[in-house]
C-alpha cells in the first residue's frame, strides 16, 4: 500500500473510531421550559422522601446531566437509591435488572461506586452491597432465558439498560451477550404489538455505542464491525418513526431517540423536533416527572454516556425556581360518556365486555375503570400497582400479565395504543377505550 493509500485509511479509522457531538440543544432564551421541568422532579423527588415512596433513579439521571442542580436533593437521593437497593436485596424485594442497571447509573452519576454501595445494615457481616455484581448475575439469567426459550427474562429494553450500565462502569460484556443484542435488533425482537419500540432501539443504540467504543483490542474487531453494522440499522428504523411534526415515535420516545441521534452523530431536523417537544412541553405533556426525565437531557444536547465524566466537587450552577407559570389547560365543564371495552381472546376463558360510563369532563382513564367496576364488578374489577410512570393495570377480571407468557393489558383508543398511562390520559367525549390482553 503506498503512503497516499495508507493515510486515507488511517483517516478513514480515525472517522470511525472518534466520536462527534452532534450539537442540538434549547437555546438560551428557551432554558426556562427545561428548569421548569427540573422543578417539577425535585419536588416530585422530595414528596416521594418524605413520603417514604421508592426512590426513581431515572430522575436522578435527569438531575445529574442538568446544567442547573439542586445538589442538596441529589445528595439526598443518592443514599435514597442506596438504601432502597440494600433494603430490596435483603428482604428479597423485585429488582429487575433493568433497575438495577438503572441504580447503577444513579449511584454513579454521583460519582460514587456502585461496587461499594453503603449499607450498614447488611447482614451476614458485610458492609457494602455490590451492585455491579448483582447487574452482571442479572444480566446472566437475561441472557440464558434468551438462550432456552428465545427472550429474555424482563424485555430488550431492561437487556439494553443491563449491557449499558456494565459498560460504563468499565465491567467487561461478553460478546455472547451483545450479540444476543444484535440478534434481537436483527429478528423482530424490538417489536411489542406490531408496534417499533423506539424506547428499546434507543437504549440499545445507547448500550451498542458504549461497547463499541470500548473495543481496543484487534481480536474483537469483527464484534465491533457487526455493532456497527447493527446501529445503521437500528438508527434507520428510529428515523423510519419521526412524524412530521419531528416527533420520534411518540412524544415520550423522542427524548431517548435524541440521545441515540446524538451520540451516533446522526445528521436530522433537530430544532423541528426540539420546537415540538417545548410546545408539548408548554401544553402540560411532561408534568409527570418520569416523562420529565425523559426529555430533559436531550433538551441540553447530554445523553446517558456522558454520566461516568459528571464531576461533583467544586460549584454546580444552582437551579433557580421556575418563572414560567405552570400550564392550565381549559377543563372542560359537563360530564362525557366513555364507550369502554376489555377484550381477552387468548387464553382459554376469553371474554369481551363493553360498557358506557359516564364521568366528569377532564377525567382520568383510571377515574374511568372505577366508573366501570363499581358498576359491574365482576367484568370490569381490576388491580394496579406503582410504576416510575404512575398506575399501572396488572390484571383485569383477575386475568394478570404475566412474564414467562409474554402478556400484558395494552390500552388502545381506537387501533391506536395510549402514550400515556390509564392515570394521566383523559378521554374525551364518545370516545371508545379498549383494555386488550395482548402479547409482546
């Protein structure tokens, strides 16, 4: 190979190899939108501690990439996180492995070592928890479920957050693992209803990107080629999903889909999109604080990969208190009527129930579902638990999603599914909710 030749190919690496940030963000006269969203996951934050409610890491990741903080807050949730992951871990409380790759991250965004999570009160005469550990024993049963039985124990977006998180805490990932990542991306394994999960696709192209940055080694450069190979097509069919107003997927996917864009450095019609998500933003849609985290990070050009260079010492901007008023969207006066169906056509005892309930103008769907079952409890009773979204249906006639089956009530307003959960959507007049058991 001549010198011309050999220089064109080690520029032609060096492409490859840097990243680049791809600049998108608010603009200075458009920060008061993202510190409003801030305020709105500190005082979610601090209702939850004082309340005794389980801490949401995803907000701390959101609080940590701000370039305004609340430090005390911060402070506080860290050993939140860290006692709420001894507690879980010496009752045998869930942890999923999602979140405790999403702990993982919390801890350390705070610069502190998930291998050394404090717990005092552990038994056994320890006196650290390692998280690391436990996510790298999660990830082991993910992937053996995967081997025998073609899925994962939880779903591909918690395998994502499981690959991510190891990654940026410097534990190796075995090729195994990723490639089952591959295969999934590859195979139809993103896809819940008939419908992209563009949630899923962004946290692997996430999880994808920090493993492939961390290939050094000549031996595992045919791992790095397919990784590469996977997010061109992981990021084609996120783009295959923008609307045309520039949402991608929906209003609560964009802002993983922005992180993915960006740390891939892939070239689309940012401010669009950014435009849309404020305006959204200043209609009410993340007044929820999980959606809140959600969109916040993108709003500031930062992403999940940059957690592990967040420095804590020295002084951090404070986060000023919002002045932009919250928003106060008509309510509608009058009651409206609600066509509400749940619908099970595939386990044996099938049924399908439909119902017309009247409620308050501005009701929520779960204001709705008590409507229906103190009206016919036997076909419309239903069971829900705490999730980092608000409510969320378990089981409907008694019938529970379960995860060895793959199933789950999905709700739907017309053939379309909800984007918001049953405690934050609200119906709007004649209009038909169904509550489907479904497969993922």
């Amino acid at each position: 190979m001549d010198r011309g030749r050999m220089a064109l190919a080690v520029l032609l690496l060096l492409c490859v190899w840097l990243p680049v940030s791809l600049q998108c963000s608010v603009s200075e006269n458009q920060i008061g939108q993202v510190t409003r969203l801030l305020n709105i996951m500190v005082q979610s934050e601090k209702s939850s501690a004082a309340s005794g409610s389980t801490p949401n890491p995803s907000i701390l990741l959101a609080l940590r990439l701000a370039s305004y903080h609340d430090t005390a807050t911060e402070r506080a949730m860290l050993g939140r996180l860290q006692a709420d992951a001894v507690k879980r871990v010496q009752e045998g409380l869930e942890f999923s492995s999602g979140t405790v790759a999403l702990y993982c991250l919390g801890i350390q965004a705070c610069c502190a070592d998930p291998s050394l999570t404090s717990a005092p009160g552990l038994t056994g005469g320890k006196k650290t928890l390692n998280l690391a550990e436990l996510l790298e024993k999660k990830l082991k049963e993910e992937i053996e479920n995967i081997d025998s039985k073609n899925f994962p124990l939880t779903n591909y977006y918690q395998v994502s957050l499981d690959i991510m998180a190891l990654c940026m805490m410097g534990k190796p990932v075995t090729s195994h693992s990723v490639q089952r990542l591959i295969e999934a991306s590859d195979n139809g394994g993103f896809s819940y209803g008939g419908k992209y999960s563009v949630d899923t696709a962004s946290v692997a192209v996430l999880a994808l990107t920090c493993v492939k940055r961390s290939i050094k080694a000549p031996d595992r450069m045919v791992l790095r080629l397919k990784i590469q190979n996977t997010l061109d097509h992981l990021i084609k069919n996120i783009l295959q999903e923008t609307t045309s107003e520039g949402l991608i997927g929906n209003v609560y996917s964009t802002g993983l889909a922005m992180q993915a864009l960006s740390v891939t450095s892939t070239s689309y019609n940012c401010s669009r999109t950014i435009q849309t998500v404020l305006e959204r933003a200043g209609s009410g849609s993340f007044e929820n604080p999980m959606a809140a985290s959600q969109i916040t990070p993108s709003l500031e050009n930062r992403n999940y990969l940059e957690l592990n260079k967040l420095h804590c010492e020295g002084i951090q901007k404070p986060l000023p208190e919002s002045t932009l008023p919250p928003p106060h969207p008509t309510v509608p006066e009058g009651v409206i009527t609600v066509h509400y169906r749940v619908e099970n056509s595939i386990t044996e005892n099938t049924f399908n129930d439909i119902i017309d309930v009247t409620v308050p103008a501005g009701s929520s769907l779960l204001r709705v579902m008590e409507e229906a079952a103190k009206i016919s409890p036997v076909k419309f009773k239903f069971t829900v638990e705490k999730s980092s979204w608000g409510p969320f249906v378990t089981s409907i006639q008694g019938l529970a999603g379960n995860a060895e089956d793959r199933t789950y009530w999905q709700f739907l307003t017309g053939k379309d599914a909800l984007e918001q959960g049953v405690g934050d959507y609200k119906p709007f007049n004649e209009e038909h909710i169904v509550a489907k058991f479904s497969k993922y």
